[in-house]
C-alpha cells in the first residue's frame, strides 16, 4: 500500500511507522517483533515497504544486525515527535472527556503563591482551557511540608532536585535589587548614597528562617561590600511580610524581580540601585512523578517556560 494522498500530507501507514520506529528504537527486528507481539517477517515486510515508499534504504543490513542509514536515523527522529504528539493528543482528549472538569494541582511556597503565581491565575487557567480547575496548593517553609492529598502535578520552586531535563522548565532566573518605601529613602538618603560599607545605621528586613535557595543579603554584600558594624536586621516568617514591612517605611528589602512588579507600579516600593544582581539560581516549573504522565502537566510546563 503507498502513502495516502489525501489532504496536504502523504504518510504511510501507522503501522509501518510504528514497527519501523520500535525497530530503531532497539536496532533489532526481533526484539521490535516481541515489543510489538508480532513476528519478525512482518517487521521485515513493513520496513521494506516504507523503504520502497521514501525510495531510501532506512537500515543498513548485515550478518551481524541492522543498523541505521543517516536517512532512517533522520526519519527515526521525525517519526518518534510525530507518534509522542499523536499519543500526547490522545492521551489529553481522554484526559478532558472522562469528566465534565478535571483537575490540575500547582503546588508552591506561600511566597511564590501569593507574589508571582496568582497574578498570573487567569492566564494560566486561559492556557489550559475552561474544563480545566487549577488549584494552587501552599506549603509553609519547605516543599517536604506538602499536605498529602491531593498530590501536586507541578511544582514551582527554586530547588528543581533530581527532575529530569524533560520534566522541568526555567521559569526565570532569579534578578535581585534593593527596595524600600518613599519616605525611607528620604528619611536616609545621605546614608544611602555612601558605599555599602558604610550601611550600618540601616535597618535590613530578611526572612527569619531558611529559604529554598534565593539570594541572601550575604549574596548580596559579597557582590557589593559589607557593611561594619553589621547593620540591625529585623526577621519575618514570610517574604511577603518582608515587602509589607518595607512598605510601612521599616528598612530595606531583597527584592525579586517577577515579584514585586505589584508593589513598584502602585509607588508602594521604590528600588535603590538601577541594576539587579543577577545569580545562578532559577526558579523552575517542576512535572511529578504524577504529572510526568498527563499531558495537561506538560501543557502547564510549556506556559510557566514562555510566561515572562
């Protein structure tokens, strides 16, 4: 049978294309043929009729095995996109018509929650479609706090673990700069426009315990100098606190770009230095071991990856 003619794509049979994709996939008819629980006559038999198709050889055969030509390692790759994105597609719409909604859980610190992904809720529940329900699960201090049910499809987190290449996206890389209110500033602008070595009758607001990995005022003083004496710092359990405190003209604060935008567009918070500190550190979009097998936690994956 040659390729079908209809429509504006001419593509063989999807049995061919699967038994050829299993064949380079094992780089042997036989093990193709127990994969695909047929014999290896077969195999042979749909290789040869895509090769005669294409015109091209796609294996190359000896006594030894097959292996493939440039052409079929060419054709491998574009058959196995082609086959994931039919299997992915399938895989959603059986997702979406087994309920009327179904569910995708983002699970994130407090912080994260509040700053950067809930200002963002409507888009991502606008790339995820109408019969979707996002719900946004918070955790207090560390990921390991995670409340047991339900369990979480994506994490957004600075700590990516062990997560494969595939199953994590950067959403940003981390950017810090200095902020305080207004009137802060004005009240110490002859302090704040001496080196930061000479900072030491400020006051600097800090989350009180460990963080997941974001930069520290030490980052921070490392890149620019430290102040001596060290200067007061006043700890709060919660980076949104931190904000809320720097708001309320109580010190100076780290501040994260994607999640003080809220803050400097309402003047509530002014940044102190034109430039932020770039570092190492991302924050990422995380698929679990339950998300890695529905497609809606890849589909989420993709938005946080373009969302900045």
């Amino acid at each position: 049978m040659g390729m079908s003619r209809r429509g504006p794509y001419r593509i063989p049979p999807t049995s061919a294309l699967i038994a050829f994709e299993s064949a380079a996939r094992h780089g042997n008819f036989s093990r193709a043929a127990r994969e695909l629980r047929t014999s290896q006559s077969a195999i042979s038999r749909h290789i040869a009729s895509l090769e005669r198709q294409l015109a091209t050889r796609l294996f190359d055969r000896s006594r030894t095995g097959v292996s493939l030509t440039d052409a079929g390692t060419r054709y491998r790759d574009a058959v196995a996109i082609g086959l994931g994105a039919i299997h992915a597609g399938a895989a959603e719409v059986a997702e979406l018509s087994t309920a009327e909604q179904v569910e995708l859980v983002i699970a994130c610190s407090d912080e994260i929650s509040h700053l950067f992904l809930m200002p963002r809720y409507d888009a991502v529940q606008k790339a995820l479609g109408d019969r979707v329900r996002v719900r946004v699960l918070t955790y207090q201090h560390n990921i390991q706090y995670l409340p047991p049910s339900p369990v979480a499809d994506v994490l957004l987190t600075w700590d990516p673990a062990t997560a494969a290449p595939d199953d994590r996206k950067v959403v940003f890389r981390e950017e810090v700069s200095l902020l305080c209110s207004p009137g802060y500033a004005a009240v110490h602008a002859e302090t704040l426009n001496l080196p930061t070595t000479a900072w030491s009758k400020l006051t600097l607001l800090d989350i009180a315990r460990p963080n997941e990995g974001w930069a520290s005022w030490n980052d921070y003083f490392d890149a620019k100098g430290h102040p001596s004496p060290e200067p007061r710092v006043a700890g709060f359990d919660n980076y949104t606190y931190v904000l809320e405190a720097a708001v309320a003209g109580q010190g100076i604060a780290l501040g994260w770009s994607h999640f003080i935008e809220r803050y400097m567009d309402l003047g509530a918070l002014i940044a102190l230095n034109d430039e932020a500190i770039k570092t190492d550190n991302c924050l990422y979009a995380v698929a679990t071991e339950k998300g890695r097998q529905r497609p809606l936690a890849r589909k989420c994956l993709a938005f946080f990856e373009r969302c900045i």
